[in-house]
C-alpha cells in the first residue's frame, strides 16, 4: 500500500492533491520553489522540499531534484498533478526505476498518446473515428503543401509535442501556409523542445467534448461522462460544463463507446480524458488523448458524485474500479469558470502582485478550488490560474444562476482577474441557450 | 498519539514474548522495542521524517531570471553562506570511515571539496566558491537537505 504520496506541481491543483491524501489518511510531501515558499500547497503538506529556484527548468521540471526529495522523505508515491512533468514518459519511467509509483498511466501509454501524430494513427486503426488529416509529419513546407492540397483548405497546423493551445496555426490559404509553417514550428520549438508538426482539416463552428475516462490496472474502463469546452480563448478554456448542453442521450452512448474503444486500445489506466471535436452536423471526430487528470475535473466530479482524485490513488493501489460505476446516472448540471490573474479591459494582461484582499463565495451547489489567501502574492513564473469556481444545480438553469451569484460574492482584489470577462459570458443570452462552438468567444463584445 | 495509548502498547510488549511492535496510523507512526538482553528497558523510536517543517526561505521576487545556482551566497555576521544546490542527503567525508573534509576552523581554498550531497545514488561533491576560515558546519552528517538550505559559513577574511 502507498504509504506516503509527494506531490509534483504546485498552486491548485498540488492543493486538490492533497486534500485527496488527506481524506485516504496518506502522509503528503510537498516540493516548491524559492517563489512558492508561502504558498498554500506547502503549508497544508505534511512535509516540504525546497527543490529549486523560481523558473520552472530549475524546479518543478527538475526530475532529478523532484526523486531526490522522495528519497529524503521517504515518499513511495508521486502524483503529478496536470501540466509540468504530468505528461512526461521519461519522468514515468523514471519513478519506476527508482521503485516510486508514479500515481498515472504507463510511460509507455504516456508516450503513445503523447506523440499527436501517433496517437490519430492508433486510434484510427482501433476504428476510431479520427478528423481528416496528415498521415505523418510534416517535416518541411513542400509536403506541408502538398498536404494541405490533399486534405483540402482551410486547414490547422499542429505541434506533436504539444498541448495548452500552443504550437497551432490556422491556415486558409495556401498563400498563409509557409509564414504560418515557420512560425508554429518555431512557437513548437520554444514551448515543447519539439518542431515536428502534423496537420489537420479545420473543422470550423465545431464544438470541443471531452470525455472523462477512468482505468484500473485490470483492464476496467469507466466513462464518466462528457464536458464541454468551447468556451475558448486562444485555445485555451475558460468555461467548462458537464453534461453538455448538445449531447443527446443517444449521443451520451456513442461517446462513451468511443471513448472506451480509444481507452481499451491503448491500456489504459488511471485517469484519461478523451478529447473530441463535433461538427455542426453532430458528426464525432477525435482530436487527442490527454493522459492525466484534467484542470476542469471538477465539473465531473460535481455531476457523479465522485472523487476523481481518489479513485486514481485506490487505481495506484492496486484496487479495481467499484462496480456501481458501470451504471451510473449524471446528477443534475455543472458549470466552471477558470479564474486567471489576468486584465480582460486590457487584453487580457497578466496581473501578478498582491492579494490585498480576498472572500471565497459560499451556498448551496458553489464550491471553489484555489491556492490563493489575502496577503498571497502571485509569482509571475508560473501560470495565471488564480482558482476555479465551480457550481453545480439540478439543471443547467440553476448551475447558471449560481454561478451568476457565486461570481458576484467572490472578491479578489489587488490584482486584475477575468471575473468581469466572466460574468459577461454567463449572461449572454447564446450562452445560456447553450448555442455556440470554439470560435464563439472571436466574436464575443465585451 | 496520546500518552495513555503508548502506555497500553509498553504494557502489551511487557506481558508477552515479543521483542517490538510497530503501529501505524493516520501517517504517524511508533515503534517500540525491548531491549534484547531481556531487561525490561523500553526504548521508544518514534519515526519520524527526515526533514522537519522549515520556516518559509524569505526570496526577493525579482522579474530577472535566476541562474540554476542557489541564491548568491549572502553576507551573514559569522561569515558567507555555502548554500546547497540540490536536494539530497548531506555527508561531511568521502567514504562512512574516512575523516571529514573539514572541519570548524579550517582555512579552505577556492575549489576545496566540502562534503558530498547524495542524490539518487549519485555522490556530488560539493566544492567551495569562496576561500577564507570555515566558521561553522550547519549540517549534520546523513542528513536529509534541500535546495537553498545553508551548510556552511565561509569567513572570507578569516
């Protein structure tokens, strides 16, 4: 049995972590940087490593420093969190080497499904059904040409290694295509270490659904139903709902038996998350497989009644998935808002400094996961994540009206926060009728 | 865990033929042991971790990018601060039955091996950046470190 779990991120989610430890009754050890020695994750941890200075290279990415903490502290277990190393095979394999269990997939399933390109070929021969793109990567812009000739414009340009938004460019002409090919490969470069690019057709007005998947290293897959995230700013999702206001139950079915099909494909164990697009003509394609617990796990957890976060540490222990999950119900309607440290009145600047002061909102169906405290002063190292709210009601129309309160009680000030941005979505009539797709916030007013 | 369950565990080894019992429970744990020449000497090790809470390192938030080295070595009333540049486990000799590199007192060069840090199997010798009197050793040996932790003070007019 894991007797001590060290967490390997920070902010957030290092916190969610541990209040999982917590509630099982497992000692917890936190790892942070000289900028986070304030922070909440290593106040609430039972112990705490100091590993590195500020930049991320240095510390939360430091494998090295990250097994050397375990080994001081005696810890037999890593959960990663999301971002940083969550996703890196080397870093899985080598907790494995070093007889720590590393609370997530397989390095190899990692490394799978984390090559892009790879993983539309696994799916596609699994029979999944995957968008119309590359069969390869495209190594230079004569191919990319002919490729997107081939596919047919307009088309998305993507990093292999990538993820976050980043690594992407849309091309919707032919005239775009070799600018457009630099600069991605370039962004992929810097953000990942990796310029290999692989390239899509571009599905416009569709909508992102996710799929929530859980494994046991028995071969059990659980579909815990889908999320839907379109609401997007530069690929990156702001507004996170479960279930989706598009999905039919008939729809539910396919999804699940999509994803489960991916899931079986490759293994899979612990916490998964299958991402699809969903063209305006209902038609399901995949997009990737991401292969850790996802920043919006709440909205599924508030939904199911389950603890995803657990269920991964019982699936590191060696227990089976319970058996109720195979016929569970979706539980009335969830909605979240990612709360950056970020200024919408002025593009959307990120605004480290002070909290000088802050209140969290409360109620029936609201709950708030963050890292932050009045006298909390926001590195500017890391991500602008402040926190996500998160509420939930018996249907869409009560999750959206306590949201509305909840982010009319929440005060953070000191610094600039998306709130404002927000709430403007919230109470934009396309929103609430649940009409819209991934360009919706192009056109937003606000 | 309270006096009285502790009690009741001595009491259990006492009575009966066992040499020590182990207990473990919401991440604390005890361990009691008898002593083996069969004297009722009880000696209580209560584990515990290698590193204790430390208070919070107070670090500028400078916008400018930090170097993989720790924080440039400060000016402190004993002298300056050698500080450690991983995490690992600190050992003051070469070997478990060698003499230590140095001790309190020493004169040390720029370049000097200082002690070894231990990390996942790898010994790094820690050398020193600054020549002058070793004023004092903050570490002890077969401690746990971290990053940042000061293990020496270097007077460099010493």
């Amino acid at each position: 049995m894991i007797e001590k779990i060290l967490i390997a991120n920070r902010g957030e989610i290092a916190l969610r972590i541990i209040r999982a430890c917590k509630e099982l009754g497992i000692p917890t050890v936190a790892v942070y940087s000289t900028a986070d020695s304030l922070s909440l994750h290593v106040r609430f941890a039972d112990e705490a490593v100091c590993i590195g200075p500020a930049n991320s290279q240095s510390s939360y990415l430091k494998q090295s420093q990250i097994i050397s903490a375990a080994e001081v502290t005696n810890a037999d277990a890593i959960h990663p969190g999301y971002g940083f190393l969550a996703e890196n095979p080397d870093f899985a394999q080598m907790c494995l080497d070093n007889e720590i269990v590393f609370i997530g997939p397989s390095a190899s399933v990692i490394k799978r499904m984390g090559d892009k390109a790879e993983a539309r070929a696994t799916m596609k021969k699994a029979g999944v059904p995957v968008i119309p793109g590359s069969e390869d990567v495209i190594a230079d812009v004569k191919t990319a040409r002919k490729a997107a000739t081939a596919i047919g414009y307009p088309v998305i340009l993507k990093a292999v290694a990538g993820g976050g938004g980043r690594g992407m460019r849309i091309v919707r002409e032919e005239s775009q295509l070799e600018e457009a090919f630099s600069t991605a490969r370039e962004e992929a470069r810097t953000a990942f270490g990796n310029s290999s690019m692989y390239m899509e057709k571009l599905i416009e007005k569709a909508r992102h659904i996710e799929v929530q998947i859980m494994g046991d290293n028995f071969g059990n897959i659980a579909f815990l139903g889908e999320r839907e995230c379109s609401i997007q700013r530069r690929h990156q999702k702001l507004i996170e709902e479960s279930p989706s206001p598009a999905v039919t139950e008939d729809l539910r079915e396919k999804f699940g038996k999509i994803a489960i099909r991916a899931a079986k494909a490759v293994n899979y164990s612990s916490a998964g998350t299958v991402e699809f697009l969903m063209d305006k003509h209902r038609n399901i394609y995949f997009m990737e497989m991401n292969t850790r617990i996802q920043v919006e796990h709440p909205v599924t957890e508030m939904v199911t009644g389950f603890d995803l976060l657990k269920e991964q540490i019982n699936i590191a222990n060696g227990l089976k998935l319970p058996r109720w999950l195979r016929k569970f119900r979706l539980r009335g309607h969830s909605i979240e808002c990612r709360i950056n440290a970020e200024d919408p009145y002025k593009n959307f600047l990120p605004s480290p400094g002070k909290i000088t002061a802050f209140h969290a909102p409360g109620g029936p169906g609201t709950r708030m996961d963050t890292h932050v405290y009045a006298g909390y002063e926001i590195p500017s190292n890391y991500d602008s994540l402040l926190g996500k709210l998160i509420t939930h009601g018996k249907d869409r129309e009560e999750a959206i009206a306590r949201m509305e309160r909840a982010l009319d009680e929440t005060i953070i000030e000191g610094v600039a926060t998306s709130i404002p941005f927000h709430k403007a979505i919230i109470k934009d009539p396309a929103f609430r009728a649940g009409d819209f797709h991934i360009d919706f916030l192009k056109d937003f007013k606000f | 865990m309270k006096k009285s369950q502790i009690l009741d565990l001595v009491k259990i080894l006492e009575s009966h033929d066992i040499g020590e019992i182990e207990v473990s429970r919401w991440g604390q744990k005890i361990r009691i042991t008898k002593n083996l020449s069969g004297n009722a000497q009880n000696v209580v090790h209560v584990k515990e971790s290698l590193l204790s809470n430390k208070p919070p390192h107070f670090v500028e938030l400078a916008g400018i990018a930090e170097e993989h080295k720790p924080a440039p070595n400060e000016e402190n009333d004993g002298g300056t601060e050698i500080k450690s540049p991983i995490v690992g486990t600190y050992y003051q000799s070469p070997a478990p039955d060698a003499e230590p590199y140095v001790k309190a007192g020493d004169r040390i060069a720029i370049g000097q091996p200082l002690c070894i840090i231990e990390a996942m199997k790898i010994m790094n010798v820690i050398e020193s950046e600054v020549s002058g009197k070793l004023v004092k050793i903050l570490a002890n040996n077969a401690q746990a470190v971290e990053y940042n932790q000061t293990l020496f003070l270097i007077d460099p007019a010493g």
